[in-house]
C-alpha cells in the first residue's frame, strides 16, 4: 500500500485483534461489538463497502447492535453483528435478511451444520 493513511488504518486494525481477543476470553460481548464498530470504520475507510451494506450496517445499528464484521468476498459472505441477545429478532427484521445461529469454539473452526 502506497498511501500512508491506508497502511495506518490496516496497522490500527491489526492492533484491535489482540484487544478483541482479551474481550472475547473475559467473556466482554458489548466491548467485542465496540472493536468491531472500530474496525468498520477503519475498514470502511479503505474503500471496500458498498452502499447496501452499509445500509444494512447502519439498520442493524439502529436496531440495537453494538458492531458488526463482514465476512467473506466476491459476491458472498454474511454480515456478522455482536448484540444482546434480546436484540437480535429486532436486527434480523430490520435488515430483512435471514439470521444463521453459530457459536464461538475454542480451537479453529468446526462445521457442524451444512446446507
């Protein structure tokens, strides 16, 4: 990357793993979705959103959402939002999308259900 301020946002993103790491190993769920939230603007700020995710990020925000990630690339993926879970019937509604249950495993990822 040849411009600085894109080279900072990727260190500042890199930084916020170790702290999303302490947050999840003390069990720190509002402050998972605050890095999250961080990490999206930073991420957001490189160019690679698109006005309807954006859209839904902001509409799960609303909808009482701490943050989100997106996950996966070319065409796919899934957002991924880290809220109450009193919540999430409120978010899955205002975005309109279909919500897929996981659950966090200490030791890689294990699929235990595929289409």
């Amino acid at each position: 990357m040849r411009d600085s301020r894109k080279r900072a946002n990727v260190r500042a993103m890199a930084n916020l793993a170790q702290t999303m790491h302490d947050a999840l190993r003390c069990g720190r769920i509002a402050e998972c979705g605050d890095i999250l939230d961080a990490a999206w603007a930073l991420k957001r700020a490189l160019g690679t959103s698109t006005e309807q995710i954006d859209t839904w990020y902001t509409a799960a925000k609303r909808a009482g959402a701490y943050g989100g990630k997106r996950c996966g690339a070319g065409g796919g993926g899934f957002l991924l939002f880290v809220a109450e879970p009193g919540r999430h019937t409120a978010i899955v509604r205002a975005l309109g999308l279909r919500a897929v249950p996981f659950s966090l495993v200490e030791h890689g990822v294990q699929v235990i259900y595929a289409v």
